[in-house]
C-alpha cells in the first residue's frame, strides 16, 4: 500500500465500502495516531510544494503489514461464511417460480 494522508484514505474507504462507511475526519485521525502508537503506522510530514496545507503522510509498518495480514485471512473465512449462509438461504427460502 503506498504512503497516503489522513483525508485520502477517508475517500478511499468511502468508495470501497460503495458509501456505505464515512469516517469523521476526527474519528480518523484519532485511530491513525492510535495505529501509529501501537507501532502499525508510521508518519511523516510532508511539506506543501506550492500551495495548500502541509499533511502528515501515514505507512504501514512491517507489524501493521502482518495484522493486515491476519486480518485478511478473517475476513476471507467471514466472507466464505457469508457466502455459504446466503446460498443456504437462497436454496431453501428464495422464491422460485414454482411458486414455493
């Protein structure tokens, strides 16, 4: 994942989970100063070429890596779950055109 700022991931976050998660922008950054305590993120400031605000630049850390890592295997098991529970559903309570 390339090194990106506060405000940035809070878009990428909103697309990706299609509007459905909006980080305030408190609320963010709060957990990427928690993260980077915890030693999963680590920042920098980046200073404005020409204009606008300086920002604070965030990357995940080797030990964030591998908690990302581990996070992914759990929602990969969650998301097989899902899909199980839905095709149980679909097979026995999904209307067909039989009329069932």
């Amino acid at each position: 994942m390339k090194p990106t700022y506060g405000y940035e991931l809070m878009e990428t976050i909103e697309k990706k989970s299609f509007g459905c998660h909006r980080l305030e922008t408190g609320s963010i950054y709060t957990l990427l100063r928690r993260m980077e305590r915890g030693g999963l993120l680590a920042s920098e400031w980046k200073h404005a070429v020409k204009s606008g605000p300086d920002r604070r630049i965030y990357r995940v850390t080797k030990q964030g890596a591998e908690a990302l890592r581990s996070g992914l295997e759990s929602i990969s098991k969650r998301k097989a779950m899902m899909d199980d529970l839905a095709e149980f559903y679909r097979e026995n309570f999904a209307m067909t055109s039989k009329g069932r």
